[in-house]
C-alpha cells in the first residue's frame, strides 16, 4: 500500500526517496500459457517471500535469491500482468 506522498510522487511521475522504507519481496512463477490472459494467475505458485527492513537487506535477500537487482525495472516498463 503506498503512504500519501508515494502516491503523489507517483502521480508527479517520480519516485519518492524514503531512508525509512522496508521491502515486502514475492517470488512468484506463472503459468507460461496463461501469461498473457485475464487469468493470469491461476496456477500461479509462490516460490519464496522475504521482508527486508532496509534497502541494504533487501540487496542480502536479492543475493541470495540469485538475482541482480539490475534486472529490474519499473512497474509500467514491466511485463507482469500485476
């Protein structure tokens, strides 16, 4: 859920910088055949979830999950259907 100035932020076209942010992280694999439909997520499965207090926790937990963290981008440069 975004605070109130995530959302302004958001809706400025920026990201708002927050010392104080934690991280909620979800791992989950799709169904190749259904990736693209409305139905996107059934037979979806959670592969792993971690919380990270901090952003140098979150780092830890990508490193251990195996993945870069500049493999991300943002949300509407994203193929996730979510």
């Amino acid at each position: 859920m975004k605070s109130d100035p995530d959302a302004q932020a958001q809706g400025e076209g920026w990201a708002r910088s927050d010392a104080e942010r934690s991280f909620r992280l979800e791992h989950w694999e799709y169904d190749r055949e259904r990736i693209d439909g409305f139905d996107y997520d059934i037979g979806a499965a959670l592969v792993g979830s971690a919380d990270a207090a901090v952003e140098s926790e979150l780092i830890t937990v990508l490193d251990v999950w195996g993945v870069r963290p500049g493999l991300f981008v943002y949300p509407w440069e994203s193929e996730d259907p979510r």
